[in-house]
C-alpha cells in the first residue's frame, strides 16, 4: 500500500485494509474513480454525503 493511501487510513481512523475494501466499494457503486495509485477522482458526491 502507498504510503498516500496508509496516511489516509490513519486520518480516518481505519484500518489500511478497511480503506482498500471501503474504496473499492465506492468504485464498485460508480461514487469514485481510482486514478493509479494516488488520486481518487469523486463522481458520486451526493451519494458519498448521504453516508454521513
């Protein structure tokens, strides 16, 4: 895991596992999109907001 990735995990709080599985989840539902291995473009704000 990039090190982007695992400072992510750490500033929510998640584990970098959780990270991987929640962000694959949100580009399975069409919410984001994974640009290589440090950018993730959001598509579904709305959507990304309602599980707040």
């Amino acid at each position: 895991m990039s090190s982007a990735r695992a400072d992510l995990a750490s500033h929510t709080g998640m584990s970098p596992e959780t990270l991987s599985r929640k962000l694959s989840y949100f580009q399975k539902m069409g919410w984001i999109k994974l640009e290589g291995r440090r950018k993730i473009v959001i598509l579904g704000k709305e959507s990304l907001a309602s599980l707040m």
